[in-house]
C-alpha cells in the first residue's frame, strides 16, 4: 500500500466509523472509486482498532463505570445502575455478535455491491430522518431497561448489510424508543466497543492461524491516523447532537444514495461486485 492509500484508509474509517453514514460502505467504495486493492486483513484489524481506542478514550468514564459494573455482576450485585449498563451493553451486543458470526460463515461478501449500498444507504437514512423528526425527546440512558436495550440489539444485526450504518441503524432505534440525540448517540457508541473488539479478534485469529499476523509501520501508522480522526468525529458529532438534529447526516446520506442509484441505473453497475480488479 502507498502512503496516498493508507492515509485515505485511516482517514475514511476514522471519520466514518462512529458517525451515522456506514463507515463499511465508505471503505467498500474506496477501491471502486480509486482503482486501489482492498486494504489488507491486518490493515483493516489496525484501523478498527484505532477507533475502538478512540471511543475508549472519549467515553473513559463510562467505560470505567462498565468496568465497575461487570465487576459488580460477576460478584452477584445487579442492582446498581452501572451494574445494569454493563448488563444493557451486553444485551444490546449479543445479538449483533451472533448474527456477524453467521453472515462470516455463511454470506461472506455476497452483499458487498454497488446497488445494495445505495439502497440501504438512501432507505436507512430516510429511516434515520422519520426517526429523528417523529421520536419522543424525553428519555436518557438512566432509563434504559432490558426490552429496550434487546430491540436496540436487535436493529444492530441489520448493519451488517454494508450501507446501513451500525450505528446509524442503533441510533434510528433509541430515537423510535424516545431517547434523547445525544443519548442515543452515546449508547450506540458503547455498544460499538464489543462489536469492534470481536471483530478485530476474530479476524486476528484467522490471521494468526494463517500465520501471517505482523504489525507493520504501516498498520501501526494507520491506526494512530484512524484514532485521531474518530476522535474528532466523535466530538463534533456529540457536540452537535447535543443542540441540534441528525439532519446533517440525513441529508449526506440522501444525496450519496442518490448518485450511487444513478451510477447503478444509468451506468450499469448494479450487480457488478465491488472491487474485483485493482491496482497495485
């Protein structure tokens, strides 16, 4: 990979990751879009990892919090309130986990096209828009409960679908139970952390049995990259939500889904896998 290369990658997932726009999607249009190669498992596992230490690093209160909840559960004490958080993040997790564990064994990259992600990215930010104009306002992550974080769960499955937008897709649904933006903005971003975390370790299993796991200048530069950018996305975005709506994101959505329908109806893209030919 070239410095031009690695440089976009870190960038377009740092960026992407945690904002409601399918980071997936960013990075599956980024070889079609440059002729490049995809990046490399190892560089894919380093980038990941650079936004998980992100949200890590934005959210170290609660993740102290989980981790004082965890302690709390496996010592039998479910009854505080961050006992009951670790409990919701696995909850909310579960689900997610079990499904990606399926679509690795069994889909692989079947969905990875070009007419998929346009229309999961225009349909799920409509989605994301109904959510945000027509939810209640009024509860915050205190009031999570069991039922509400299992639908949340449940709706997280559906990013598996590139262009959907892990956590657009969670947001869309803590809006429709009524949380607040920045709340449900914030659940969702902690929710990410063991989705990413198994990720990055199921692919680095696979990597080891193959016996090509080697941390690279290059990965570890990606990752520093990758971290940085989702820092500041993750800022930007909570500061926003805080006063405002995701109508940005709906918009951006929108008119990607838009250009990509064109690309594939007008040019005859549709059904062409994303990516089979590139340049080294």
């Amino acid at each position: 990979m070239t410095l031009l290369h690695i440089l976009t990658v870190a960038l377009v997932q740092g960026i992407t990751e945690f904002l409601p726009i399918s980071s997936q999607a960013h990075l599956i249009l980024v070889p079609q879009a440059t002729g490049w190669c995809d990046q490399s498992l190892v560089m894919d596992i380093a980038v990941h990892l650079g936004t998980l230490f992100a949200v890590v690093l934005y959210f170290w209160r609660d993740c102290l919090a989980l981790a004082r909840g965890a302690g709390a559960v496996l010592r039998g004490r479910v009854d505080g309130n961050e006992a009951r958080l670790a409990l919701y993040v696995v909850i909310a997790t579960l689900p997610a986990i079990a499904a990606g564990f399926a679509v690795h064994k069994w889909a692989g990259t079947s969905l990875r096209s070009l007419t998929v992600i346009a229309w999961t990215t225009l349909l799920f930010g409509m989605a994301l828009w109904a959510a945000d104009r027509w939810g209640a306002r009024a509860l915050r992550l205190a009031e999570m409960n069991w039922g509400r974080a299992l639908i949340i769960g449940c709706a997280q499955m559906l990013a598996l679908v590139p262009g959907t937008s892990r956590s657009g897709v969670t947001m869309t649904a803590a809006r429709m139970l009524g949380f607040e933006r920045d709340e449900a903005a914030r659940f969702s971003l902690l929710i990410a952390m063991p989705v990413i975390l198994g990720a990055a370790t199921l692919a680095g299993l696979e990597l080891v049995e193959a016996g090509s796991l080697q941390l690279t200048a290059a990965a570890a530069l990606a990752a520093g990259l990758s971290l940085v950018a989702a820092l500041g996305a993750i800022a930007a975005m909570m500061r926003w939500l805080a006063r405002a709506s995701f109508a940005p994101f709906v918009i951006y959505r929108l008119i990607l889904g838009l250009v990509l329908l064109a690309a594939v109806y007008g040019f005859g893209f549709g059904e062409a896998k994303l990516a089979t030919a590139c340049l080294q």
